[in-house]
C-alpha cells in the first residue's frame, strides 16, 4: 500500500498528538486532557471544538480520504482570517496553522472560538420573546454585510486572494459548468435559463472582500442580543470579486412564507423578519451601491443553490452518498430553477 493510501484510510484525528502540539505552541494552555466535539463532517472542511482545561478553540482541517488537488486549502483559508481578523474581528482569530504530517495526515489550522448562537430554522428561547428579534437579525444581517463589503482589501493585505477581473463571468461558466458534470435528469428550462446568464453578464461594481457563502446559518448572534452579530463562518471560499454575488445569494437563502418547497429552510420564515425586498433596499441605503442589476444577480443564487443541490443528488444517484436525503433532492432542484427563472422575470421581488 502506497503512503497516500495509507493516507486515505484514516478516518480519525490522533489527538494525543494533537494535544501534545497545542501544549507545545501555546504556553497558557494548562495541563489538563483535551475534549473534543466534531462540529460538522462529510465533503467540506471538518470543524472541531476543542477544550482543555479552561482554553477553547476551534481546529478547522480537510475531510479524510482522497481530495482533489489544491481543494481545502487551509493554509489559505488561516492567511485570509489572520488579515481580516484585523479589521473585521467578526471573523474568527486564527491562533495557529500546522502541515506537520507527523501530527496529522493534513494540514489544519486552529482558531478562536465565538461564543453566541446560530440561527438555522429555529429561534433559541431567549430571542422568542422579544417582539423585534426578526427586525433586530435582519439588521444585523445587512449591516454586516455592509461593513465587511466596506473593508479595504488592499490596505488589510488581501488583494492576492483574488482576481476580480472577470470574476462574475468565471462564476457563471464554472457553475455551469458543474451542473452538466452532475447532470442526471433533463429539464428542459435548464438551457434557456444558462444562455440567459451567459450572455446578459452585467458590468460588475468595484470589487470588495467576497465571503461567497454569506447567509444566515453561518453567523453567530450575542446570546442576549439578536441585533449583534459576533462571528462570521466559513471562510474557505472568500476571495476578492463581486460583492453583488453576496449579497444575492445571501437573500436567496432568506426564505419567505408560503414558497415551492426548494429544500432550504431558514428562521426567516417567521413573523417580523424583513423581506427580500426590504433587505435589499436596507443593503443599497447602507452601502450606497446601485443595485439596479439584482434581478441578475438573484437568477444566478438560485442557479448556484441549485446546482449545489444537484452535485448532491447525483452523489446519491451512483451510490456515492447513500444518505436517503438526498434522494428526495430532486423537488428542491426544479423548484430552486423556478425560483431563478421568477427573478429573471423580475417577478420574485414584487
């Protein structure tokens, strides 16, 4: 066996090994054994909380088994938070990056751990008794988005992470691109719906920090405060690009009462949550961008959120992925491209 099968065989962290490194870089950290809580798995970067003694953290690092080349980059990912933590604290603090083999078969990084909660398609019983909780969330929702869009990448050092030239058109052709690669079913809109794209690209506004997975679940709110936004998550996609792009696929996310069933499901649901419409208006006031070209940018969200639904199912459909869930995927696919194709009417921000 080669050493990179062997490398893919493993299917746990050593932990021994990893304690023994953190007490070795960070002297405050007391002698006390390490606990450890996996926060998420499967096909993205594995998260886990770690404490010892009193010191927590969060070790971020790659799935197991065989990955493609230059995918999960945490090297990358723990330069980009060491800038921005900077000049936007909401991003976590990394502490330390290690590509020791000896201690882990992949590289990994660990970082500060936030303390607040998450907001997924429930509310914690602290916010539900509070009447202006959806206007609060809202607002903070926007607004930091606003203020990350703000963030001078040049003067913070990040203006390598990117190529923002042409970086909408490369977005909508690599897209695209995924989706046949995926293909499973036809459906007949798909075609027109991906001409359109192609050839109505807009001209895209000066480029900005891009978290490119903007949305409500990866951010976490004070425990007592649901209009303070205290981290931001999951950075390993950001760039230098279109913050349009963000912002759309953020509302896209957003899910308002009574839609077609697309598999997405979001707290937003509930009474006194502001719109789409009203988080958009509240987005250009803020940050003073036109957003006269939004309809564009929602038909691509919905196009994107699709796909990514889409990479799912046909995982499922050759037996890659045996989770039954993604089975049922195919509904929230053809609703997700009819949710593309209401924006592209301009019908959905009626």
């Amino acid at each position: 066996m080669s050493q990179q099968q062997s490398k893919n065989k493993i299917t746990e962290v050593n932990w021994e090994k990893v304690e023994q490194y953190l007490k070795q870089e960070i002297p405050v950290i007391s002698d006390e054994p390490i606990q450890y809580k996996a926060f998420s798995a499967g096909y993205s970067n594995l998260t886990y909380f770690i404490t010892i003694g009193k010191w927590q953290a969060v070790l971020r690092r790659p799935p197991f088994g065989a990955i493609p080349p230059k995918a999960h980059d945490m090297k990358r990912e723990f330069d980009v938070l060491e800038k921005l933590n900077r000049v936007f604290p909401m991003a976590p603090k990394p502490y330390l990056y290690c590509e020791d083999s000896e201690i882990m078969e992949r590289h990994f990084y660990v970082m500060e751990k936030k303390e607040g909660v998450v907001l997924d398609d429930s509310l914690p019983d602290a916010f539900k008794n509070r009447e202006d909780t959806g206007l609060l969330v809202s607002h903070a929702v926007v607004d930091t988005l606003v203020q990350l869009h703000a963030v001078d990448y040049e003067a913070a050092g990040l203006q390598n992470f990117g190529y923002p030239d042409g970086y909408l058109s490369r977005q909508v052709h690599g897209w695209i691109k995924r989706f046949h690669n995926s293909k499973t079913d036809d459906i007949p809109s798909v075609d027109t719906l991906e001409k359109w794209l192609i050839d109505n690209i807009p001209p895209s506004p000066a480029p900005t920090i891009v978290h490119n997975d903007f949305k409500l679940n990866n951010m976490m709110f004070s425990s007592n405060n649901p209009g303070e936004v205290v981290g931001v998550f999951d950075w390993e996609l950001s760039t230098i690009g279109d913050p349009l792009t963000d912002l759309a696929s953020a509302i896209a996310y957003w899910t308002q009462p009574d839609e077609e069933n697309s598999g997405l499901t979001s707290v937003t649901t509930n009474p006194g949550f502001l719109s789409r419409k009203e988080m958009l208006e509240r987005y250009a006031q803020k940050s003073g961008r036109d957003i006269s070209n939004i309809d564009y940018y929602l038909t691509f969200a919905f196009y994107k959120i699709a796909v990514i639904l889409q990479q799912l199912y046909y995982r499922w459909s050759i037996g890659e992925a045996p989770d039954e869930r993604f089975g049922k995927l195919d509904t929230g696919i053809k609703n997700l491209l009819n949710m593309a194709a209401k924006a592209q009417r301009k019908e959905l921000l009626r």
